[in-house]
C-alpha cells in the first residue's frame, strides 16, 4: 500500500463514519475497514475500479463526485477522504465545497506541483515534469489544475477554510504531497 | 387445480386488507425452498420474482420442466449459494404458479374469479410473502434479493418491514413505474383484451384461451427486455431458413421467428388474466406516493445494507431510475452502495450469465455475511 495511505488512515478517528471520494480500488478503503474504521464507503467514477471494490467487499457507490456529491446531506461523515483527485476535477473548488459541507473534516491530499523535483525538472528540462507522483506526460495527464501545498494554503486562507493539519514538517520545497485536513 | 397438488404452499388464515379496500384470507400462497436453514436462523434469503417468474428459482422447474428462472444465479456454489444460504422464493398472489390467483374457484360463484379478482398492488404481494417469514420463524432475514418486478417488492418489502432484512439487493427496478413502462403494460394487456377468446375475462369457465393475445403481449414484452445492439448483434437480419425473402408475411426474418416462439412458449406456462393482473400492480407501484413523492421518507426507519444494481443496457428500468433510489438513500445517510453493470443484454441482463453481475452479487452478500456471524 502506498504509504501516504498510511499517513492518511493515522489522522482518522476510530469507528468514525467515512467517505472515501475517487476511492479507486478500494486499497485505502480496505486499509481502513479493517484497522480503523468499518463505517465506511466510496464513491468511484471507473468501472473497473468499482469492481475491484466489490471484490474486496467495500461499499461503494459507482458515480461522479463532481455530480453525485450532492445527494449526502450536510455534515453526514466525521471525515471525507479525498486523495490525489482534486487536481484532476473539472471544477475543483466546487468539489472542495461539498467535501466541507458533508463532512465534518475532510483529509485531503495533492500532489504538490512546488516541490524541488517539479521546479527542478522544468527549470532544466523545460518540459513539463515528470516525477513518481506526476507520471503522465501533459497530452495524456488527467490533472487538470495542478496547485502546490504553498497554493492550497494560500486558497484555504482566502475562503476561511480552517486547515487543522499539514504535513509540513517538509514544506512546500521538499514535500512530494501535501496533506492537510480541512474544515469549513 | 390437479397440476399444482404436489407443490408447497401455505394457507394464509390471517386477514389481508389489500389495497384495493377488499380484504382475503385462507388463500394459498406457494412458495419453494432451496439450502438449509441454520440453527440461528440468521442464514434465510428472500427471493421476490419478476412479471412472469415463479417461486421455482432454481433446479427444475416440476410444472414447465425447464431450469429455473434464476439458475444462472442461484444454487450451490453460485452467487446466491444454496450451501451457505437458506432461500424462500414464493409465487406472488395474482401470479398462477400455485398462489391465490385469478384462475383460483370463487367459493361464491363455484366458477374461476377471471375479472373479478381485486385488484392488487405490490405491496399487497410483499405483505402476503411476509407471512412466510413466521411460517419459517425467521425473526429477521440475512436478505431480500429480486430483479425488476422483484426488485420493486424488495424495495416495498425493507419500507414496509424497515428491521426485517439486514441487507437488500434491488436489481434493474425502480421506486416508481414510469410512463413508458405503463404504456408498454398497457400495450400488453391490450392486447390480451383483443383477442376473442378472452372473453372478459371469463374465459376458462367459456373453456377458451386469449393465446393469441398473450403472445403477442409476450413478444412485445420481450423485445422491452433485449437491447437494439443485443438485437443487432444475435439477429441483424439474418433470414430465417430461407436463402431469399420470400414477399410474404412469414417469417422470413430470424428475429421474427425468435419472438414468435418467445409468444408460443410462454401461452403454456402462463395465465393471459395473470398477466392482466401482474402488470396492473406494476403500473401502481410509487413508493414515493405514501410519503408525499419523498422517497427516502420510505426508507427513513429502515436498517438495511443495501446494494443497487443497474445495467448500462437495460432502457426499461435505466441506471437513472436505480439511481434515483441510491439518491434517496444517501440523502438520510442510510448504507447503500452502487454499481451499473457493463452488459448489452439489455433488462434480461439480471437473468443471463453476466459475470460481473454475478460476481458482485457474491461478493456482496458473502462479505455482509461475515458481519453477521
């Protein structure tokens, strides 16, 4: 498993009720059933992906968090989980919303486009970069609005978006991935 | 009726008050087994069928002598698997596999009810399926599991019983039946009604059958249960036994040669005034009318698991109106997941061998089966 998986599992309170947003296949999910938390469900927009759910018996629900994150009513999870998704949304912040209205604390986590091996690459290189976290070339990324951890904070201050924790004992610079939980 | 003495059944003493005001009691409700139930009697799955379904899910078929409905799904080792699972599966009343049904004798008249049976809704069925679970003394079922018509009975079965299931699996169904659908019942039951033989209604005491009716009724149906690109890809325009077209009205094409025998088949095992009956409760069938068009209000005291299922081909009962259920139940933050299976089988999908139907069905109930032991 991926090991901000890990990080990520550690910020969430046991037993607590959880939505698990582009859940993928369930890998996180799973990690969580069985160690933290067995309130908790998915919402997946891949079809095969859903299926890799089902297998592992996780409750997930096939649809498209840019749509179907409406139906949940305010404040109806302790913690939404959002991982490595926002940049590829089409309308981020609109998902960042809905994140904060249904649950209590969301944990979300990015991709961070300022770290040194991004700056670096594109400094040098002059082509888009190209890391562990950032795979894809740019005709075939499906990140949509690359941010950096400097930018998230700067956006949350801007909305009154309280962040309760960051992994930054590793800053913008050094840190591959920002992960922060937010409340409204 | 002779053909019928050899299956199981209970008779319901309790009174019914159905919807339609009337109220029934003693009558037959047949029903069949598969698996064992165990001795905490927390293993029973209720298996609701679809229009023209029956109890017999699985195995062979005593009356028809063909496979059960369900034998791609049910049975040991499969996705509802009879060695793990104890399964009830009834014959709705108003149906004509044994249960209380409009071909059943009118101890007043001495003659078959015909057209003077009451009318009934789905919730009149579920209510008389409940009964089974205290001939059984099942306190509450590890499941209610149905497709289409079945899916609308587990939908009313979980509202109307909101602690009785720990989980439910509605399959291709919806919450309320749409305007296509009673137009396409209505072209069915139109058709049965046209045809001379039916008689009002009346017609088995008149020794006659609306054959002709029925299967046309049947072969208008089936074609609701396929998909254009399933069509296209069995069918096309493949000629029936011939190397020309022949400049008549035979059936030179294959797809019509297969929907006619579709009719045939089905006038021998089916009731023409059945299926008058059946598709009236289905055009009935709102959930939402009870609760002020509020659908979710349906489900609000309810503690069920729920798993939806839908298929991409299905334009009967589409993704959008199982979502809608999905939708509802979010809304009160009950416990539901959501899947939309890839298939071009159309409706017929939740009866075919589709593996990832199957598959998800399996892995559904077995993992919800772990919480409960």
């Amino acid at each position: 498993m991926k090991k901000e998986f890990y990080s990520i599992a550690k910020l969430l309170e046991k037993n607590s009720k959880i939505l698990d947003v582009g859940c993928g296949t369930g890998e996180l999910m799973k990690y969580i059933t069985e160690n933290i938390s067995n309130d908790i469900r998915g919402i997946e927009l891949s079809k095969s992906n859903v299926q890799k759910c089902v297998e592992k018996g996780l409750t997930v629900i096939e649809g498209d968090a840019e749509k179907d994150l409406k139906q949940f009513p305010d404040s109806s999870f302790e913690f939404v989980i959002l991982s490595q998704t926002l940049q590829a949304f089409l309308d981020p912040e609109n998902v960042l919303n809905e994140l904060l209205r249904i649950g209590k604390k969301a944990v979300v986590s990015i991709p961070n486009f300022g770290h040194w091996k991004v700056r670096l690459h594109l400094l040098l290189k002059g082509t888009m970069p190209i890391t562990e976290n950032l795979p894809n070339e740019w005709y075939n990324t499906p990140n949509l609005h690359m941010c950096s951890i400097k930018d998230f904070e700067n956006y949350c201050k801007k909305r009154d978006i309280k962040i309760n924790l960051k992994n930054l004992k590793i800053k913008n610079f050094f840190s591959e991935l920002g992960i922060f939980i937010i409340q409204k | 009726m002779n053909k019928f003495n050899n299956i199981k059944k209970i008779i319901v003493k309790k009174p019914l008050k159905l919807d339609c005001g009337q109220t029934i009691n003693n009558f037959p409700l047949a029903y069949e087994t598969y698996g064992k139930l165990n001795d905490k009697k927390n293993n029973a799955i209720l298996i609701f069928h679809a229009l023209t379904g029956d109890q017999f899910a699985s195995g062979i078929n005593p009356i028809t002598e063909k496979d059960g409905w369900w034998s791609n799904a049910l049975g040991p080792g499969k996705a509802i698997d009879t060695d793990k699972y104890f399964i009830i599966a009834a014959n709705v009343i108003g149906g004509c596999m044994g249960s209380f049904g409009p071909s059943d004798i009118n101890p007043d008249t001495k003659k078959p009810y015909g057209t003077n049976f009451p009318v009934l809704t789905i919730n009149d069925m579920v209510n008389a399926q409940y009964n089974l679970l205290e001939h059984f003394k099942i306190e509450k079922l590890f499941s209610v599991i149905g497709g289409s018509m079945g899916g609308m009975q587990v939908l009313q079965f979980v509202s109307n019983f909101p602690n009785k299931a720990f989980t439910a699996i509605p399959i291709a169904c919806t919450a309320s039946h749409s305007a296509q659908n009673i137009a396409l019942n209505e072209l069915g039951r139109q058709s049965i009604m046209a045809d001379r033989n039916w008689e009002d209604g009346f017609y088995e005491e008149k020794k006659k059958q609306p054959d002709k009716g029925l299967a046309v009724a049947r072969m208008a149906a089936h074609i609701t249960y396929l998909s254009k690109a399933g069509l296209q890809e069995k069918f096309g325009r493949k000629l029936q036994e011939r190397d020309d077209l022949k400049f008549s009205f035979d059936a030179d094409f294959q797809i019509e040669s297969y929907l006619r025998y579709q009719g045939s088949v089905f006038v021998d095992r089916f009731d023409a005034n059945s299926y008058l009956y059946i598709t009236r409760a289905m055009d009935y069938f709102d959930l939402t009318k009870r609760f002020d068009g509020n659908l979710s209000k349906a489900f609000e005291n309810s503690d069920t698991r729920f798993f939806i299922i839908s298929f991409t081909s299905d334009w009967l009962y589409p993704t959008s109106e199982n979502r809608e259920i999905v939708i509802a139940l979010n809304a009160i933050g009950k416990n539901v997941g959501f899947v939309e299976i890839s298939s071009d089988k159309g409706h017929d999908s939740f009866l075919l061998d589709v593996p990832d139907f199957l598959n998800t069905v399996k892995n559904f109930l077995n993992t919800s089966y772990k919480k409960i032991k």
